[in-house]
C-alpha cells in the first residue's frame, strides 16, 4: 500500500531545507517576551489600583 514517512523524517527534512538562523537577527522569543511584561505590569497596576481604592474607602 502507500508508505509515509514518519513525522521525524518530515521534520527532519523541512529543517534541512531552511537556511540557518544569523546572529543576534532572530530573537524567537520575543512575543513570549512581550507577553510576560505585560502580564507583569498589569498585576502590579492591579494591585496598586486595589490598594489605593482600599486605601479611599478606609479599609485597615
């Protein structure tokens, strides 16, 4: 019948066919960079908006 290559034999190819990434031009991490920045931020603003609205209605 038919025969397909096995997943790792495909990947193994496509990564084969692709030219090398160059120094210091590619950061594959960059959204993962920005994404946890962000989430960072917002949890600190968050907590500081909580606290001044604790803070405005007189919570101790």
């Amino acid at each position: 019948m038919f025969h397909s290559k096995s997943i790792e034999e495909r990947i193994a190819e496509r990564q084969a066919q692709r030219s090398p990434l160059k120094e210091g031009k590619h950061f594959e991490h960059g959204p993962a960079k920005f994404l946890f920045v962000f989430i960072i931020v917002f949890v600190v603003v968050g907590h500081l908006a909580g606290l001044l609205f604790l803070m405005a209605i007189g919570v101790h």
